[in-house]
C-alpha cells in the first residue's frame, strides 16, 4: 500500500478591488521581514515632505507668503488617516477654489514644531529600520541567497511557488542512476550506460573514466567496451527499439526486451531476443516466434542459458542451441511457474520474478503458486480497455470486466510451495522438511542461494512465526535452522525483507565456514546478524543500540570483510551510510555526520564504490566515491543540481520546524511547514498531512517541494506533519502496539497533535483539517470518526481502506490476524460511527474506480452506511477507469485540484454556509436570450 504521489496544479488569485489591494499591500509589508515596497515608498514619501516643510520655514525666514501650505497642512491632517495619505501628503483632490478659500488661517508655532518632532521620529524610526534591513541581508535579491530550509534569512522578494511547478519537474532533484555491473574476470566499478555517444547505445565503462584525474595514481582503468551501437535494430522486415537490456556476464551477448506493456505495479509482459555483440545482430528468444509474449526472462549466472516463463510456464534456452526446453507443464490462469500472482508480486516480492538461478547454474529454484481456491474481484473499465482487445459486435456498450485472484482477510490465500530444476538431469523436485507451515498457513517470503544449499524464509500466515530453512539440493534434504516466535518476544510481527546475503567461506580471509547476514529483530529494532556456518543459531551482532539498520541497499567487500549499510544511528529522520567488519568490529561512518544528512546509495559488484546520493535538507546532489575499503581512491561529483539550486533561490518556499511532541510519554517526530512570511501575531488555520501505515515514515530531512509544499508557501496556511506510533524508526515498541486494531492509536496521536498545535498563539483552533491517500485516506476517516468534531472541523480522504476486511490478506493480517481469531478488532478498526462524523463540519472523499489495490468497495459501503444515517455533510469525486494511483484522464490533477480548492472553501468558512440551507425568499434573475 505505497503512500500518495504529489501532482498539483497552479491556481488563479481572485480579483480585488484597489481599497482591497491596498490593504493586502498593508498586511503584506506586516508579515514580511523584508518588504521593501510599500515601507521604503511611505518613508521616501515622509523624506520629500519634510524637504518641502523645511524649504517653505526658509521662505518665510525671506517674507514671503507662508500661510498656504501651513493651511493645506490643517486640512490634510483633518481628511486622511494612514500614513501613505496622511498629514504628510496633501489630499489629492486638485480643487483649486478650495485652496483659496482657505487662504489666510496660519498655522501656530506648537503645531509645527509637534510636526517637526514627529517628523523626525519617523525618520529615526526609517534609519533604524533601514540597519535591521542591511544587517539581515533582506536587501539581497533572491538569486543571492541559497536555499535556506530552516528560514534563517527571510526575504520578500521571492516568486511565489505554484502547484503547476509541483505537478511537473520544477522541483524534482535530477537524480543520477547507475546500473553496476560484475566484469567478466571479477572487475569491479564498471558500470551500464546508455545513449554514450554515436554508435553507442549500450556501453560498459569504468565508473574511474568520468573523471580519471579524480582517482589515485597507479590504479589501473578497465577500456570500455561497447555492446550495442544502436538502440533499434532490424528483424526480418521489421525494425525494433529496444526498451529494456540485460548484458551476459561474459558480456558477449545482451538479453533485450521490446514492446513492453505492465501487468501490474511491477510485472510486464514483452518480446525478448538475444544480440549477438561481436555480429551487432539479434534473434528472438523463442526461435521461430519473433512476436512471443513473454512475462520474465533471465540470464543464467555465467550467461550460457535463459530461464524465461510465458503463460506461467518455466522454459529454458541454451545459448547455441535452437530447441526450448519446457519445464513445467501446468501453468495457467490458477498456476504460475516462477512469476508471482498478484499478492505476492505486490506484498512478498515487490517484484515480477519468483525464479533463482543457483550460483553455478545447475540449478533453478522457482515458486509454484496455486491461485485455484482464491476467490476472484472484478475491476471494470468503463472506458479503457487493458486487454487490447476490442469488445464483440453489438457489446461495445458494456464495460470491460478484470476478474483479479485477490486473497482479501480471511479468504483463501495462493498456496506456495518451492520447487527445483536440475539443469543436467532435467527433472523437477520438492524437498519437504519436517515441521513446516500448513499449505494454508505458509508464506514464502525470500530465497537466497548459499553455494549448493539454498536459505529459504517461510512464516505462518499472519506473519508471527517465521522458520529458515537450509535445502541441500545435491542430496535433495534439508532442515531448519532457525525458528522464531515474535508474537512470544512482544507480540508483533516479521516485516518482509530481501537482505539476506551469503557470505561464503574462505580460510585466508578468515572466514572458515559459509554464513550469511541478515537483518534480524534486536533490542528494540533492526539490526544486522551474522551467522556461521549456515545453521548457527548464535550469530555475530554487527550491529546494536538505540538506532536501526534501515531496509535498504547493503554491501560486503569480501575481500576486506567489511559490511557496507545504512542507519537511523545520528537521528531517526536522517539517513547515513556505516562500515563495520564481520567481527562486529569498527563502526565508523561514511558518510558525513557532522552535519545533517539523509542519504541513499548504490554499490558497485564488489563493493568497492559506490554512488551516493545525498537528498537533503539541503540541495541534493550525487558523488562516485570509492569505498573506505578500496585501496585506490576515488571521488567524482556527478550530480550539483544547479539549476534546483537557482529555483531554490529564486522562490519563497515554506519556513520548516523540526521537533519532538510527547504523546502518552512517546516522542513523535513531526515538521511544521510555515508561510514564508510566518507572523506569530497571526491565527494561521491548519492542514495535518500524514501517511501513518505500520513501518512508515514521512517526516523525514529529504529535500521536498510538493502539495504540502505549496500549502504553506502557496496558500498561506500551516501544513503539518506528524509520524505517530505505528510508523517506523520510532522503536518497536512503538510500531507494535497497533496491532491487532489498527487505526485506533494513529488517530489517537494525530488527535492528540492537533490539540497541541490548537493551544499555540498562531494557530487558528477553529480552522484545523486532516488529509491522506491510501492508508492515510484510512487514518484521515478514523481520526475524524474518534474526534467526531471536537478538534478536526474538516478531512479530506483519497483512496482509503474503509473495512480491513476488504483488503489484502497478506498486507492486513501481518497487523490484524484474521477475521476469524480477531473479529472485535476488524469491527472496531473500520469506520462504522458515520454519527460521529456528521460531528465534522465536512469531508471529502475520492476514489479511483478501477483500483486494484485498495477495491472502490470501500467507498462504496461506507458512503451506503452514511445513507442509512442520513448523513449528507460530505462531497464525493469518483474517477472512471483510474487505479490507486489516480492518474487515467487528468485524474491526477483533478485530484490536487480538488483538494486546493476544497481546503480553501474549508478555510474560508463556505462549507459553514452550505450547511442546513433555507430559501431566502428571493427569485433567481432571468437569463437573457
């Protein structure tokens, strides 16, 4: 359930007439810091007067006729009231009998001389605001100030950001990829670039070429080899373009991928062919069938064959050979074959392949799914059609109808079970251990090779228990080697992760077993293990503390047995790259800590580079760095971000506010997203932003200029953000108090913030709104249901679960268990108290109609238990054919459209007068014809 993607739009200001111009002038120059306009014109205007006053007491020092302007000083005073057109400036209304009827009245000696002083007042008042001004640096223009996140220095005359800048590119860092790749006699640092040059399309390339004067002296740069010269290539009378390209290891051939069309959030199907690099020539991977959909393919470990599965069946192609070899026989639409179905491409494996090479290619491991007791949910489509086909004669009228095996809580789950290939005797094989998971009750969740023997992660359905197992495929037997019981250690549950990696033995280096590291539950979060041999149960702790080890991209160097990751170790917001020795020796960091960061990286083959990317607070940017453990240094900058730093400059974006709120003793982590032109003396109305799905986290140091983004900065209100108990990185304890009623403690904690923001001076306690997208649509609903009005007045809900019942069983009972051993809290954890939220003053709530993720369903009963309440204070956009995302037809900016304009309305108080509405008794005008 992936958190909710920012695409705003840009907005229209409404007009106002000039009395209304002026006073937004006026309020303007009283929220900025910096405002040069009206100050410095009302100051210059006193200067001229003043000039004018001193020049007229001289030519009455001379005789000459002082009493006009001493008059028309009496009657500017009389007339006007501020400072612009006040007794300094004469009344404008250019009457000249009127100026000669008051001829002759004087002015006294004390009234000039109180004029004088106050004058002179006002001009001190002017110098000592003009040094505040220098001081500050206000007077810079925009382009001469970095990006400031924390709003050190304030200045008014920045442009304004706009939702069209956040639904586009304006905003978004230029982010560098680098796709690493093993060399074929154990290189490291080389790395897959595209479109290099003329006849270049496809090259590998020593990351040490971008910039050789970087690196140190004597290393030695691999020479880059060019695989393909052209993107596009000719079969038979047809020409293709390549979409997608997997080299071989011996880089002598490239597996390419043409026609691309996705499945679902990660699976695609495509035609596949193998290029010859030497003949720049290519043949399909099914011979004789150029036009063969394919769903997965991929090289053997050292390149001389293809695993590929098409209509769920497992073949295989040697390379040399034209015949196909079929492996499995029974796939279909219940049965697939080394490709995932639908709940375990999106909750397992976050991926399209469910097929394991064995290092030495003698083996494939495959997952065999049997879809046949899962019931089915039917998506339509209205408009769209994601068959490709066309509808029948005379059915064009009828929409379209996806039947999907969708598992939701307590239905019947794909049963999976694991099989083997042996290459050379060419005969498929189960090893069954002992003890294992009912067929009803397993889920596989990660395979990992480990030389001959493969490790395998299976857990019970509601996740609670999880067993590794260790499969000997020469001698087709196994055993576990590890069970854990975390529901009995503090009554949670096991996240799904891939971070298992095999450490194979090597006497010289120290290492005189195989083993592997694995990211294991310790303390009160994550850390990493290592475990040898392969069937220790005692593991060497690399890690440990009051911190986590983040879910993310590792590395070891074997060759200098040192473990490359990331970490929450400086704070729970920021992200930085650690080194430690399998020993569980010499912690240090790599990346730079003496300042904030959050980082992310990518690591070469051997881990002896690596790409990292810093993404915040500041401008991102993106260097190749050679690691602590590389003998021949490198570092090479590849990404400054220099026109976001411009736009940076250049824009007022939002003040942000860092810190800590205590909710029943807990710390939650929270930014507060300020106007630029923040006046604590103001009421600001204010939009909570939140996500809140168990692991989560959205306050975070990244460097971001989206919807929240333009709240704050765009429309002139406080966006805040709080990660609640039940995200991550907070502690375990923390995350697992949820379960079993999700929904309760987060809108508990979102309440509890909100009426800690409604006692601050500059909030508006009246003017408090709610929003999220998926789980956070969820949590948007359930805060307002347990708040029924007292502290929301307003949410704004997209895509939301309404029922767990209704969702996933893989995702849902990892935190609820199943309807059947905890139906209480699937009742409490839905919103069902449609009572309470006619308490609100409104809501919103939209949904994609097509959306295979979270089922249109939920809105659906929910909006049929308002109806039976008779509940009305709500508005409804549905969107045709649009999936969680909502992108189909404009969706997506219908979307942002909505909400900016909903949440004004809020603000302005119009939903307040829409409410329980009478006839006033008057007659709409006529329209002309």
């Amino acid at each position: 359930m992936p958190p909710y993607q920012d695409n705003p739009f840009e907005s229209s200001r409404p007009h106002t007439s000039s009395r209304d111009r002026s006073q937004s002038r006026s309020r303007m120059s009283h929220e900025s810091d910096s405002s040069v306009s009206t100050t410095s014109i009302v100051f210059d205007r006193i200067s001229e007067r003043v000039a004018e006053k001193e020049a007229a007491l001289e030519k009455r020092r001379h005789g000459d006729d002082d009493d006009d302007d001493d008059e028309d000083a009496h009657k500017d005073e009389a007339n006007n009231d501020d400072l612009e057109t006040g007794p300094f400036l004469r009344s404008g209304n250019g009457n000249p009998a009127q100026h000669a009827d008051n001829k002759g009245r004087g002015m006294d000696r004390g009234m000039r001389r109180a004029l004088l002083i106050a004058a002179g007042l006002l001009i001190s008042a002017w110098v000592a605001g003009l040094f505040v001004y220098v001081a500050t640096k206000s007077y810079k223009p925009g382009t001469e100030i970095a990006h400031d996140p924390q709003a050190t220095v304030v200045r008014g005359s920045g442009k304004t950001v706009t939702l069209d800048q956040v639904m586009g590119s304006f905003w978004r860092p230029d982010v560098r990829s680098i796709q690493w790749i093993a060399g074929p006699d154990g290189e490291d640092g080389l790395l897959l670039e595209k479109d290099v040059g003329e006849d270049a399309y496809l090259v590998v390339r020593d990351v040490r070429k971008q910039d050789a004067a970087a690196g140190s002296a004597g290393a030695q740069v691999a020479d880059a080899r060019i695989l393909m010269k052209k993107q596009t290539f000719d079969y038979g009378d047809k020409g293709h373009t390549v979409a997608r390209t997997a080299p071989s290891k011996d880089l002598k051939r490239v597996l390419l991928a043409t026609g691309v069309e996705h499945n679902w959030r990660h699976s695609t199907v495509a035609t596949y062919w193998i290029f010859d690099v030497e003949t720049q020539s290519a043949e399909p991977l099914v011979p004789g069938e150029p036009d063969a959909r394919v769903q997965l393919a991929q090289w053997s470990p050292a390149g001389d064959a293809v695993a590929f599965t098409r209509d769920n069946n497992l073949y295989l192609r040697k390379v040399g050979s034209k015949n196909v070899i079929q492996i499995t026989k029974d796939g279909g639409s219940e049965m697939f074959n080394g490709v995932p179905d639908w709940v375990y491409e999106e909750e397992v494996f976050s991926g399209p392949s469910a097929t394991w090479w064995s290092d030495d290619g003698s083996y494939i491991a495959f997952l065999r799914t049997n879809e046949t007791g899962v019931p089915e949910y039917p998506v339509q489509y209205f408009l769209s059609r994601p068959s490709g086909t066309d509808p029948r004669q005379g059915e064009e009228s009828y929409p379209e109808v996806r039947n999907i095996k969708y598992p939701k809580a307590g239905a019947h789950n794909p049963v999976v079970e694991l099989k083997f290939y042996d290459v050379t005797r060419g005969d498929i094989f189960s090893v069954n251990i002992s003890g294992g998971f009912a067929d009803d009750d397993r889920l596989i969740t990660e395979v990992v090779w480990a030389g001959e023997q493969v490790l395998v992660k299976e857990t019970n359905r509601v996740s609670d228990v999880m067993r590794v197992v260790l499969v000997d495929v020469a001698s087709r037997s196994g055993k576990a080697v590890r069970t854990t019981d975390v529901k009995a250690i503090d009554g949670g549950w096991f996240e799904i992760t891939h971070q298992t990696k095999y450490i194979p033995a090597d006497p010289a280096k120290g290492r005189n077993h195989d083993g592997y590291v694995d990211l294991v539950i310790h303390g009160d979060g994550n850390h990493l293990a290592y475990f040898t041999p392969l069937d220790n149960l005692d593991p060497v702790m690399l890690t440990s503390g009051d911190w986590e080890v983040v879910d993310a991209e590792y590395a070891v160097d074997l060759y200098q047995n040192v473990v490359y990751f990331m970490a929450t170790k400086e704070s729970s917001i920021q992200r930085h790259v650690y080194q430690v020795k399998l020993t569980g020796e010499g912690l240090t960091a790599v990346s730079d800590t003496t300042s904030e960061g959050y980082y992310a990286v990518s690591f070469s083959a051997g881990a002896g580079y690596a790409l990292l990317t810093y993404q915040g607070p500041d401008i991102p940017w993106q260097k190749v760095i050679s690691t602590p453990s590389n003998p021949h240094k490198y570092e090479h900058t590849v990404e400054e971000n220099r026109d976001l730093a411009e736009n940076a400059k250049k824009h007022e974006l939002p003040i942000k506010i860092y810190g800590t709120i205590n909710v029943d003793g807990v710390e939650l982590n929270y930014v507060e997203r300020r106007p630029p032109h923040f006046d604590k003396n103001k009421k600001y109305p204010v939009l909570f932003q939140q996500y809140s799905g168990p692991g989560s986290q959205t306050v975070t140091k990244r460097f971001t200029v989206d919807f929240q983004s333009y709240v704050a900065a765009g429309l002139g209100y406080i966006c805040v953000t709080v990660d609640g108990r039940g995200t991550g990185y907070i502690g375990r304890k923390n995350r697992v108090i949820i379960r079993g009623n999700l929904g309760h403690w987060e809108a508990h904690d979102q309440i509890a913030a909100a009426k800690i923001w409604a006692q601050k001076p500059y909030i508006d306690e009246n003017r408090l709104a709610i929003w999220g997208w998926s789980f956070g649509g969820f949590n948007t609903l359930k805060t307002l249901e347990q708040d029924a009005g007292q502290t929301f007045r307003y949410g704004m809900a997209v895509a939301p679960v309404t029922d767990w019942r209704y969702y996933d069983s893989i995702y849902t009972e990892r935190y609820m268990l199943t309807p059947q051993t905890n139906g209480h809290g699937y009742d409490t954890s839905a919103i069902t108290n449609v009572s309470a939220l006619a308490q609100n003053v409104r809501f919103l709530l939209m949904h994609g109609v097509a959306d295979d993720n979270v089922h249109f369903q939920n809105s659906l009963t929910l909006l049929d238990k308002l109806d039976l309440v008779g509940v009305e204070n709500y508005d409804v956009h549905v969107f045709p054919d649009s999936d969680h995302s909502i992108y189909f037809h404009n969706g997506n900016r219908i979307v942002y459209d909505k909400l900016t304009n909903w949440l004004i309305n809020a603000f302005n108080g119009e939903w307040i007068k829409v409410a329980n509405p009478t006839p006033n008794g008057k007659r709409s005008p006529q329209r002309q014809v």
